[in-house]
C-alpha cells in the first residue's frame, strides 16, 4: 500500500506468488507486470480455498492507458462431486492474452465489502502453460485380505489447453505389491465426460501379506508427447492430492491428506482376479469377462457388479448380477450401456458389497481391465 491506482503502482517480476490483503471495505490492489509478447498469462487468486477467508475476489487487467481489457469473477471449473471447500469457491481463474507487449495493471478487488486482517488472498501469476491437476480417493485404501485387489479413484482436472495424453500410474509401493496404470486421453477436446475425468486405478497386495500391514504409494501424472513438435516438448509431471471424504450428499465434502495409504484388512470373503488385461465392445453390445473367484468353501454363486468410475457416488455400469461359479470361476457378463460414450476406460469386476465409492471404492476386485468402447454401427 498505497496501491489502490494504477499510476505509481510498483511493477512485479512473474511468475510469482503473492500474498495479499484487503485492508478494509473498498479497498483494491493494483500490480503491473511487464510482458515480452503475446502468450497468454495464467492470473489466479487463492483465498477461500486452502485460506478458508471469505474473500470473494475479482480480477481485472488494464493497458497503461488504464482502459480494460478483461474482467473475470469466478471462473474456476467445475468441482463435480469432489468438493474440497465448503461451497462452491469464489476464487477467480483467468487467462489472459496481452494484445502486444508492454505495461499491464492487474487490478484485485474484493465484491462483498469485506476486508480487514482476516481479508487475505494469494496471488498467482504465471505462464498459461498447458497444465492439469489431480486428487485421488480415498486416501485410505482398504485391501480385503492378502491377495486381494482394491480400486482408487483418480480425478483429473485438465487446464490452459493441455491436450495431451496423460499417464496415470502408482509408485511407491514395496516390492510384492502390484498397481495398474491408465492412459487418459485427451482427444483434443476438454469438455468431456466425467468417465474421461475420472478413473480407476487398482493396488494388489501380495499374498503373504500380513492383516494390518500398512504401506504408502502416491498416484503419479505424466503427459505424453503431442502435436509435431513432439519431441521439444516439456513433460508435465504432477503428483496427485489424497483426499479424504467428511460428508457426503449431493456433494461429497472432502479434507486434503500429507500421504495415500492402503491398509491390509482382515478378508471378508472371496476375492477375485483375473487374467483378462484389456476388452473391446460397441456400444450396446454384451461382452463376457472371465473372473476367477478366490477363496475357501466357494459358494455355487456370487454377487458381481462392473464398474467404470464416473460422477457422484455410483460406479456400477449396470445393477448387480448373480452369477454362477464353475470351477472357481464366473463368466461375468457386461453390457456396454448407450450412456457409456465410445473411447477407453479402467473396468473392475468387484464384490456387490463394496461396489459403491460411499463406502471404500471397489473391493474386492478384479485388477484393472483396460475396456474400449467402440461406435454402434
């Protein structure tokens, strides 16, 4: 202060974080930046995320005649299901692209009037570089008995134009321990279906493992080559968030977590594997996955479910099916529904009873199966 005005304001190096705060009703902070060219600028304010104030932040961005070239309000995406706040954030996102290089003014205000020594924001500039982020769920991992196999969830948030495909893998497990990994493709198009978003990923512990045992991991992102120039390209690594769930209704409430980890409970049953790694179907067809049941004193049935991870807190591709057990093991069929858009997903084959992300993700399960939808003709 005093940076109420563009005139006189003190220009900043970017990229760069800042930290902010309104000092009372009314008052707005003004910061110049010099850019070089024209690529676009990524301009983000952090307060009631991560900072829970109550902070409701707008950002304009003025030439050095003082004129407006943008004004933005929100502008984050969409949280969907996995809400880490307590409402829907305030926090404003903009990109933007200077008309030529120059002076530029970004001007913060606050559009409630609150202020005062709790009024405090975070404010990022930086390249709009392609970008994506990720969480995972839950951040505890129940495996149900050694040997058996359980499902994360993976949610994907692509940002600033990232296109390309992503590598979705798990690290960190101790040897024995087996992961899956997935491709999310990124098609050349953000506005996608929450099936693209989100997916599965799926932990096996080793069948020596002991009831109790606990053992870190971390889901990890990569981007894979893109476009022509492929080759120069830089590879944007990003480490996802575990999340933990407080409450669920129509939105899931969720806290952040230090580290994911999956814990060896005791079995409640059979388990189940399989040797199937990937399945192709058109949409509407019926396709059949063999499913080897594991366990003692096996039942002549069991209870099945398909699950591909989608929105909210259902994953189930269809109701649950009774299905009968022939020399350990059940031919689990799964029909492709209409709603289920062409293009690649992570199925699991899981235990009815856990087949629900309310109550632990699904689990026991199948390792993940790589399912490619192709067009009805």
């Amino acid at each position: 202060e005093p940076n109420n005005e563009p005139t006189g304001t003190q220009s900043i190096s970017w990229s760069t974080t800042l930290l902010g705060r309104f000092d009372e009703p009314g008052d707005v902070d003004c910061f110049t930046i010099e850019v070089a060219d024209t690529s676009p600028i990524r301009i983000e304010t952090i307060s009631q995320r991560y900072l829970r104030t109550l902070v409701d932040t707008l950002i304009e961005v003025l030439d050095e005649s003082g004129h407006e070239l943008l004004e933005v309000d929100d502008g984050l995406t969409q949280q969907g299901y996995e809400s880490l706040h307590l409402y829907r954030s305030p926090d404003t996102f903009a990109v933007f692209t200077p008309p030529a290089p120059g002076r530029y003014t970004i001007r913060v205000s606050e559009m409630t009037s609150f202020g005062g020594p709790l009024a405090v924001y975070a404010l990022q500039i930086r390249k709009a570089d392609p970008d994506f982020e990720i969480v995972l769920f839950p951040d505890a991992v129940p495996i149900w008995g050694p040997g058996s196999t359980a499902a994360v969830l993976v949610k994907l948030d692509r940002l600033c134009g990232c296109v390309n495909d992503i590598e979705l893998t798990i690290e960190g497990l101790p040897p024995g321990w087996n992961s899956s990994r997935h491709v999310n493709t990124g098609a050349g198009s953000l506005i996608v279906s929450n099936n693209k978003i989100k997916q599965f990923l799926t932990i096996t512990a080793p069948p020596d493992a002991a009831p109790g045992q606990v053992v870190e991991f971390q889901v990890v992102g990569r981007s894979l080559p893109h476009g022509d120039d492929a080759a120069a390209e830089p590879q944007i690594v990003r480490h996802a968030l575990p999340i933990s769930l407080m409450y669920t209704s129509d939105t899931g409430l969720f806290r952040a977590s230090p580290q994911a980890r999956a814990a060896v409970a005791r079995a409640q049953g059979p388990y189940l594997r399989t040797e199937v790694t990937s399945i192709a179907g058109k949409t509407g067809e019926s396709i059949s996955i063999p499913v080897q049941v594991v366990g003692d004193e096996l039942p002549d049935t069991i209870s099945l479910t398909a699950c591909v991870a989608s929105d909210g807190v259902a994953c189930s591709l269809e109701a649950p099916q009774t299905v009968p057990i022939q020399n350990g093991i059940a031919n689990m069929p799964v029909k492709l529904p209409e709603s289920l858009p062409p293009g690649t997903y992570g199925l699991v084959v899981a235990l009815t009873w856990r087949s629900d992300i309310r109550i632990g993700m699904p689990g026991p399960c199948t390792p993940l199966i790589e399912l490619t939808v192709r067009p009805a003709e």
